[in-house]
C-alpha cells in the first residue's frame, strides 16, 4: 500500500524488486497522480486511487509546495522552508480524502502486505483511518519528522507510539536527514509486526 505514491517512484521500486506484487496506491494530487496513470498503464496489479489518506472522509485544500512533493494537508512552515529550500507554500488544490479502511475493507491483500507513508507530517491521521488494515499489515514504512516541518504534525515519537500500540516493533531508520548543526530532521523508519523479529 503506497500512500503519498506522488509520481510512482516507490511503487516502480517495489514492482522492480517483486515483480508479481499487487499494489494499492493513493496520491491526490492531479498532475502526479496522471503521471502515474501514465508510468503504470499496462499493469493491472497497480491500483491508483486519487485521494489523500485520513482519520475522517472529507474534502480540503492541501497546500501545494514549490517542490510538489512535499505539498502537505497541514501548512507548510518556515523551517521546512529553511531547512528545504523551495518547498514553501506557492498555493492549494482541492482534493480528497478517504478513510484508507473503507477503500481497502473487503479487498484481498496479499501476504507480506507493507504500508508505505510519505505524507508530509499527516502520517499520524493516514494511520488512524487504517487501522484495520494495519491489524492484517506485516511492515509499515513511513518517513517521521523529529522536528515540526508542518503546522501541527505528530513528531516520530507519536507515530511511534501509535504503531507500539498495534503491535509493531520500531526496526530501523533510514535516509536521515540533519540540520545544519546536526540535528536530527526527519527519517525513513521501518516497523515490522512483533511476532515476525
């Protein structure tokens, strides 16, 4: 499950590596998501739903960055743009947002199942509205932030506690990012579900 798929990159990775895989993917917005479209048009195993994940179904106005992968549905704030120069706030689209269990309830997903989450400080909200899936999920892969890039975002400790909760161990860290004192920004961090280590 690829939430925040932007323009497919991690998904072409993961059918790279497993090639039979099946993958659901959400990106809401538009020229990302016909990008894709277009990147995977023959492959029935991929499934793209046009909409961002959270803990309620609604509609809102995600804040479009300069760097179009870091648009976030919280406001983007000045550290962020310090740290990242060029992913300030440039305007907002209208999209969609879906409650991940009701799209997925009922859909037959295959063993190992990972959920990958790259949303730009909005993680704690996407894996609310997942947690049945979650309960049949062997990994979670999602980029945490120990500093705030996004007004009111949950920190990594948060989502961490979260994930404790539904029975996955924290397991690794990845592509660290540092300030410019060597403060620890934001990461990659695996969970893998405890009765699998």
């Amino acid at each position: 499950i690829d939430v925040g798929a932007n323009k497919g990159q991690f998904s072409l990775l993961a059918k790279a590596l497993f090639p039979k895989v099946v993958i659901h993917a959400f990106e809401p917005l538009r020229a990302e998501s016909e990008r894709f479209l277009r990147l995977f048009r023959d492959d029935t195993d991929i499934i793209l739903h046009k909409a961002a994940l959270g803990e309620h179904t609604s509609t809102a106005a995600i804040n479009l960055s300069g760097r179009r992968d870091s648009s976030s549905l919280l406001p983007i704030t000045s550290r962020q743009e310090k740290l990242f120069p060029g992913t300030g706030a440039i305007g907002t689209q209208t999209i969609s947002v879906v409650r991940g269990d009701d799209i997925l309830s009922g859909i037959d997903l295959p063993r190992p199942l990972m959920v990958k989450l790259d949303v730009q400080g909005f993680e704690l909200s996407a894996l609310r509205g997942l947690r049945s899936t979650l309960e049949r999920a062997d990994y979670v892969y999602a980029e945490i932030s120990f500093v705030e890039l996004y007004l009111g975002q949950a920190l990594a400790d948060e989502v961490i506690d979260f994930l404790r909760g539904l029975g996955f161990r924290f397991a690794g860290v990845y592509n660290l990012t540092t300030g410019l004192t060597g403060e620890a920004v934001q990461a990659d961090a695996l969970f893998v579900r405890a009765n699998l280590l």
